[in-house]
C-alpha cells in the first residue's frame, strides 16, 4: 500500500516519456525535402527586370533538393543537391516532440541563429514549416525516405 502512494503520482508520466522515445526514435532517419514559394504573395520590384530576374531565383531554389540525415545521438546533417548549394553540410543539434521537430545549427561548436521549428505530421513520414520571407509564404517540406 505504501509503494502505491509513493509511486502512483508518479504513474502519469509513463505515457508521457514513451511518447517522447517514440516520437524521437520515429525521426530517426533519412529526409528529402524542398522549398516552395507562393509567388501570389511575392510583393512586386518597382524595376521589371528585378521581378524577372528574382523569378529565376526563385526557380533555382525550388530545384534544389534537400537532404536531412536525423542521427540518433540527436544531431544532424542538411546536404544540398542543384543549383544555389553553401560548399559543405551544415548540422547541428535536434530534438523532438511528438508534434514537432526542432533544428538548432551549431559552427563550431556554437549555436549560431534561432532554431527552426518543424510540424510532424501524426504519420511521422512528413513535416514542414510555413513562414514569411522576403515579403512571401514560404513552406519547406520533407518526406521521411
């Protein structure tokens, strides 16, 4: 009877860190991902050529397929293939929820800039993020391979 009442409390928690287990063993892995723009929301340059040329800009990127390797000790690697790629990997550190996955960047061995925050589909074989920048919705999305 004395073990129940110390420990009972306690019992809610079970379910809480197998979820998080789960959650961070099911985005073990490898991820494709790519950029997409809304180009509807693309504020317009005063100069046509500008638009024309960002245009091909952003057609470059969109060609760009990313590749996300989620390692199990909860660091990563974000490889580019196509045009517009930085020289080497950039990594760094991840963690998880069982809605969400989060990317911090570390460059020698500090953080550098916010992390990015990931919506994990219930599946966990899609997730995403859907923001502004430069003036346009712009939604990043991977498929676990």
């Amino acid at each position: 009877m004395n073990f129940w009442k110390k420990t009972g409390s306690l019992l809610f928690l079970i379910p809480l860190v197998s979820g998080i287990a789960l959650a961070d063993s099911s985005v073990v892995g490898v991820w494709k991902g790519r950029v997409r723009f809304n180009r509807a929301t693309l504020p317009n340059l005063p100069n046509p050529r500008s638009n024309t040329l960002r245009l091909k800009q952003l057609d470059q990127v969109e060609r760009v397929e990313i590749t996300l390797t989620l390692l199990s000790n909860n660091t990563y690697l974000l490889k580019t293939t196509g045009e517009k790629q930085p020289k080497s990997p950039m990594g760094g550190r991840w963690s998880s929820t069982s809605k969400t996955l989060s990317l911090q960047r570390v460059v020698d061995g500090k953080e550098h800039g916010l992390p990015q925050v990931y919506n994990v589909e219930p599946d966990f074989k899609h997730m995403g993020i859907s923001k502004k920048a430069g003036g346009m919705d712009t939604t990043v999305s991977f498929t676990k391979q």
